[in-house]
C-alpha cells in the first residue's frame, strides 16, 4: 500500500519465498553450490535445513528457476504431520493430478502414470516437501519408495525435503539408516551477520527501484539485526511494518528508536516472550540511497578475488556469513527533501444551525426526531445517506475531505437502517463532530416494499425539515434508490457515490437497482474507467459522469492510521498465543452472504473448505451475529470449534483492517473485502455462490475457488510458497478519492448558486 508513495515499483519485503529476491550471501552461495550437484544427481535426496524463515525454501526456488521448465515440473507440497496416504493425496494435488477416488491403489496409479507421462516427454519430476520434520514414519517410507521407484516399470522422482533444524536430526538418527543413506546432498543455513543485514535490506529495496526514501538513519539497520537476529524472514516482517508505519505518519526516515517501537509491537502481537536482544554496537554507515546494482544470481557478496569454499557435498553446515564489501558510491548523492506538508484547511464557514438530533431508531410509524433549524442564507447542510457497513466507512472517508474543504457546508450522517454499524465503527469518524449530526431513522423488518415505502417517507420529512443543498448517496444500494428518488423529485441535486458498477448479470436485483439509481443521480462518481463505459452504454451523458477513484481506499487509510485502544491484536481478539506466529501466518475470513450461510449445504460444503485450509494455515473469522446464529442452528459450530479456525464477533472497521493487512490471506464473499485485499495487495479467495467483483480479479489480487476445496487447497498452498496473487491496485485507488470529490462538489455547488441567483435576478 506505501509502494507509490515512496516511488517503488512493488512491495520489497513479502514473507513468501521469491527466487527474484534471492540474496547471495555467503551461506546461501555455498548451500545453492551445494544443491546444483544434488539435483544434477539422478537419483537421492536433498534434504535443506534451517530456522524457520533462513530462506531455505527461496534458495530451493532460486535454484529450480535455473533450470529449464521445459525439462523440469515442479511439485510442493506443506506437510502438516500427515500420514503415507494423507501424504499421497498431497503430492497428487501438488502436480495438479485429477484422481477420482481417495482409495490409495488409485491415487498411486494415478501419480504413476503421470510420472510415466512425464518420462516419455523427457521431463523430470521434483518434489518440494516443506515442513518435513513433521512427516509421519510411514510418509518417510512411502517417500523413500517414490524416490526409488521400486521397480522398472516405476519411476523415480527427485525429492527435496525442506524443514527446521528438527529435519536434520530425524535424518541424521538411527531410525531412518536407509533415508540418510539415500541423501546426496544436505545443507544446513544460518542467519546472516550485522552486515549482511543492511545489504540484504538495500538488496530488496534496490530490486524495486528504491531512490533513498525512506532514508535509513545510522544505527537502524543494526537495530533491525539486532531484533531479528538476521534471520531473513524477520527482517521482512519488521521492515514491511516499518516502511508502513513511515507511510502512515508521513514520515521519511526510519532511525533506530522506529525500529525499537515496531519491534516491541510485533513482540507483542505474536506472544514473543523471550529475552529481549542486547543493544547493537556502532551504527553502520547511512545510506541514503541505492548505490549500487544487485549482484547477480550466483555471485557472491565477497571481495574481488576472494575464494569462495565450495564445501563438501553433504552435510553442510553454513553458521558464520561473511561481511560483504562496500558498494560503489555514485558520483551524485542527493537526501532525498523533506516532504511538504499540506497546510491544515481552514474549519468549514460556520453555519446557523442548531442541531439536537436524537440518536436513538424512530420507531415504527413515527416521524425520526429532527433537530430545529434556523436557516441562514447558503448554510443548507450536505445529507450523506448510509445503509450497510461498506457504506458507513465511506461516508466517514468522505466527510473527512468535506469537513476539511473550506466551503463547504456542514455534513448531516442519515442513517437509514436500525443496524450497528455506525456505534461499531465510530473511530473511523474521530475528529468530526458527527454525534451532533447525526440522523437515524430507524427502518427495520417487514417486507422489500414495505420498507422502502417507510424510508421514502422518513427521509422526506427530514429533506423537508433540512432543506439541504444536495444528497449524497453511496453504491446505487437500496438505500441510495428510495432516498435518491425523493429527493429527485424534491429537485435536489443527488451525488451518487461509486456509481456505474455492475455484477455482470442482466437479471440480479441488486443490478437493476444500481442502474435505477444511476438514472436518477445529477452527478456520477465512478471508481473506475469500466465504469464510465457501462454508464456511457446506458446512455448517461458525459458531463454527468466523473471519475475520481475508490473511497474505500480513503476508509482503508483513515482505519491503518487508526490507533485501536488495544493495538496489540492478540490481546485485542483474545487469540491463542501461537496462533499470529504460526510460520505460515495465518488467513482471515469474511463470510456473511445469505447464500452461502442461509442454506446448510452451502455452509457445510464452505466449512469443509475452511477445515481443509486451516490444516495449513491457521484462520480467524470474524463472525457476524446472524452467522454465528446459523452455526448454531445447522449444528455446525461444532465442527469449526475443533479446527485451527478462530471465531470472534464482528470487528470495528480499523481492527478489521489492521488484521487484514498482516494475513497471508483473506477467504471471503464480500465485494468490499475483493475491493480492500487488492487496495492492500492481500491475496483473496472468493469463496462459494458469490459474485466476484470483476476489477479485482482482472489486475487486483481476487481469485475466484467457488466451492472446489482442491482449488481452494492449492491457491493458499501458493500463498505460503509464492506470495500468491496480488496484482495492482486499480488507476486513482490511492487512498485521494475523497478530496477529488470534496473538491468537485464545491465547484458544482458553487455553479448551481451561481445559475440559480442568475435565474432569480
């Protein structure tokens, strides 16, 4: 999400192994050395060792990137204790091998004839097994079988066994001679030294075009080694937070006592009690820029002309990296100028207004309670009209950019639905005066037409009472369509907020009202260019059509740069201790659509899916109320109790986000959620009968698994080895969509005074 603000082309610190970002430190030169003998053996294994997050398997992936993919087809598989036929399935799912039955003689044959097929093409098959400390004997046996190939009719496989330190005495023991046999080559990595650090960071950085912001002070890479031990994984995860953090408070350097507070953070985020790391030594020299290119694949960071130990080949042991030379320094050297701060707007005109709006729902039949006004000349009030949750932090983003545009008038938050929205998500409207201006009206149960009537009629006094200047309403819901229609035929000008989108399917009825809405609207802000051609298609004129980007993004910034009253979200969710520091990381879900928790088989089938994902991955769900009551009902939140699936109640908007931004992914059926995972470059997953949202899946980060738990299965599997999908964020999703608005519609107002004083005169 700070990648464009700090000119970078990417995100430089992903956890997930990425052989582009591969960086060629001693240890790794001798282990990769070691490896491309082990794989040019046609047979035996190669077992890799190491701390969890030593780059074992980014040093696997670089080596297999070498080699051509037309000789080659690579298999992973993330062992979670499984058993030989557990073990089977997965290695079958891994290559993509469709077997109709889950008998074992079946899946065998299966895997048979693909390496068979394989054979005849000239290609060979490799196997990745990460975490395979944690295999079952009889996996070990089963794999020892594969790797042989039993007999002519059979063929080998190549087999690559990834895991902690653990792995390397299980192959080293007594009860596996005939494994540790069949190794060929095995490879044991260590962390890198305080030098190493700093040019492992500026290594990433520069790959994506880094130009010195944000500046490294003198003492903050040897800060980072310090609470990171050098170990590869834990300087991503405490370097991505940081360039955040700097992100968020607009900040262009990153000294040591940034690092001290980030680290302490995540500590305490993940449970992390163990003693906190001695203070560094001397501050390394500041870099205040990339000074040098990227070595190449395959050559070491070591002095000109220093020999480089190839090792012998099994069994090494890499512990004590080697401090890299200086780079070059460029003749220009420029610090990078401080950023401009944008003077503070002025406090909206002051308008003549008393307001005492009562904040409890109306009740049925009744008229809301509105507060006595006084008119005064051009102080009629913006009504910006929510619905649903998506609507109430949009409305938030936006009104912080009404409130900070100096002539515009006061905003008025009409509620329309007796929900919890706005009381849940209250932080996003920090610092405007919104209690005081706030209407509810209160509808709630009955029937399509019956509410829409009784919110028709509501909102018509409250236009009536207000006499506002104009009505903004959000995302053509059926909120916008009844409010948006009384004040068109009240001759109030009605901004419509995300017009233009559309799910694709001629007859969805949440389609047909967006489209009723966009007919009506004299101002259509759409979010992206799609947009504009679907309303051009339907015959909206262009002068009507404006194009300023997505709010959400806005939301998403206003919710990061929330400071939650329990940050830590360990604490704040009431998680295991080990469930945010799995080395997987851990996946959120978001699953309220009636069509996917309304019917038991769905749900069921869902949930299957979920089990099969948490074997990986460990999940949080926060659950909406009426969910957690279907659970209950279908008799399922037992099932979902007794997996790695942590199930809280609904979430504030800045907590929701704030574990979002951290996961390794995010399995939803929101359209919002598809819009926030790709804002914030989050692999998603849609999951079940829901409509996917198409941007998001064209370049965002959304990709569509329905109800096939194989797909499901094997799209998580690339999150955890590959990073998974992630895409770009869409053309003007850069968090200034509420101020393109905010200023557009003082213009506009602006010239219907203007045409209206002219009319009168």
């Amino acid at each position: 999400m700070y990648e464009t603000h700090f000119g970078i082309s990417g995100p430089p610190f992903q956890l997930s192994p990425d052989p582009n970002f591969y960086f060629d430190s001693r240890g790794h030169h001798e282990a990769l050395e070691a490896l491309r003998r082990g794989l040019a053996e046609p047979n035996g294994f190669v077992v890799v060792s190491g701390e969890i997050g030593a780059g074992k398997t980014t040093l696997v992936r670089t080596l297999l990137a070498e080699l051509e993919s037309s000789e080659l087809v690579v298999g992973q598989v993330l062992s979670t204790q499984l058993e030989a036929a557990e073990l089977m399935r997965a290695v079958a799912l891994a290559f993509g091998i469709a077997v109709d039955s889950d008998a074992s003689a079946d899946v065998e044959k299966a895997l048979q004839s693909f390496l068979l097929a394989m054979a005849k093409e000239g290609r060979r098959a490799v196997l990745i097994v990460d975490e395979a400390q944690n295999l079952d004997r009889s996996s070990f046996h089963w794999l020892l079988g594969l790797e042989k190939g039993h007999s002519p009719t059979r063929i080998p496989m190549k087999i690559c066994l990834v895991g902690q330190p653990e792995l390397r005495d299980i192959v080293n023991s007594g009860d596996h001679i005939e494994l540790r046999q069949r190794v060929v080559v095995q490879c044991h990595l260590g962390p890198l030294g305080v030098n190493e650090t700093g040019a492992y960071i500026t290594h990433r950085l520069g790959l994506v075009g880094w130009k010195g912001t944000p500046r490294f002070e003198p003492g903050a890479f040897e800060e980072i080694h310090r609470w990171t031990g050098g170990i590869p994984r834990r300087i991503n995860l405490l370097c991505n937070r940081l360039m955040l953090s700097r992100f968020l408070s607009e900040s262009t350097t990153i000294d040591a006592a940034a690092v001290a507070e980030i680290a302490t953070d995540l500590r305490a985020e993940i449970g992390d009690t163990s003693p906190v790391p001695a203070p560094a030594g001397a501050p390394l020299p500041v870099l205040d820029e990339v000074v040098a290119a990227p070595p190449a694949k395959g050559e070491p960071l070591v002095a000109p002309g220093e020999p480089v130990a190839a090792g012998p080949a099994v069994d090494i042991h890499l512990i004590e990296p080697v401090e890299p030379p200086p780079a070059e320094q460029k003749a220009e050297r420029a610090s990078p100028a401080a950023r401009a701060k944008k003077p503070a707007a002025p406090p909206p005109t002051s308008v003549d207004l008393e307001l005492d709006v009562d904040a409890e729902p109306a009740s049925d039949g009744q008229e809301p309670a509105m507060p006595t006004l006084r008119n005064g000349g051009e102080s009629r009030p913006l009504l910006c009209v929510v619905g649903g949750q998506g609507e109430h932090v949009k409305a938030a983003a936006l009104m912080h950019a009404i409130a900070a545009q100096a002539d515009l008038p006061v905003t008025l938050l009409v509620r329309c639905y007796a929900n919890s929205a706005f009381e849940r998500h209250r932080e996003m409207f920090a610092g405007l005066d919104v209690a005081g201006r706030l209407v509810n009206l209160g509808i709630a149960g009955g029937t399509y037409a019956g509410r829409a009537a009784e919110l028709m009629k509501r909102f018509e006094f409250v236009v009536d009472h207000c006499q506002p200047a104009a009505v903004i309403v959000f995302d053509g819901s059926d909120a916008a369509l009844s409010c948006g229609l009384v004040a068109s035929r009240k001759g109030l000008p009605v901004l419509h907020v995300g017009a233009g989108l559309r799910s694709g399917t001629t007859t969805d009825a949440a389609d047909i009202t967006r489209r009723l809405a966009d007919q009506l609207a004299d101002v259509l802000y759409t979010t992206e260019s799609q947009a504009n051609q679907q309303l051009a298609q339907e015959g909206v004129a262009a002068d009507r059509i404006r194009f300023v980007g997505n709010t959400l993004a806005d939301a998403l910034q206003v919710a990061l740069r929330t400071r939650l009253a329990t940050p830590n979200p360990r604490e704040r969710l009431g998680l295991p201790a080990n469930l945010l520091s799995d080395r997987n990381g851990y996946g959120v879900v978001v699953l309220d659509g009636m069509a996917n928790v309304g019917d038991r088989q769905a749900l069921s089938e869902l949930i299957n899916i979920l089990r099969a994902v948490a074997h990986d991955v460990p999940l949080i769900w926060p659950m909406h109320t009426r969910t957690r009551e279907l659970m209950a009902k279908f008799k399922l939140d037992a099932v979902v109790a007794s997996e790695r699936i942590a199930t809280l109640p609904s979430q504030s908007y800045p907590s929701l986000v704030q574990l979002m931004s951290n996961a390794t992914c995010v399995l939803t059926d929101s359209w919002n959620v598809q819009e926030e995972t790709t804002i914030l470059a989050v692999p998603c997953l849609t999951l079940g009968v829901a409509q996917e949202r198409p941007l998001t899946t064209t370049i965002g980060s959304n990709q569509v698994v329905g109800r096939n738990k194989s797909l499901a299965t094997r799209a998580v599997w690339d999150c955890i080895f590959n990073g998974g999908k992630r895409g770009r964020a869409p053309d003007l999703w850069d968090g200034k969509a509420a101020e393109r608005i905010a200023q557009h519609m003082a213009g506009f107002l602006a010239a219907r005074r203007t045409s209206r004083d002219g009319v009168t005169a």
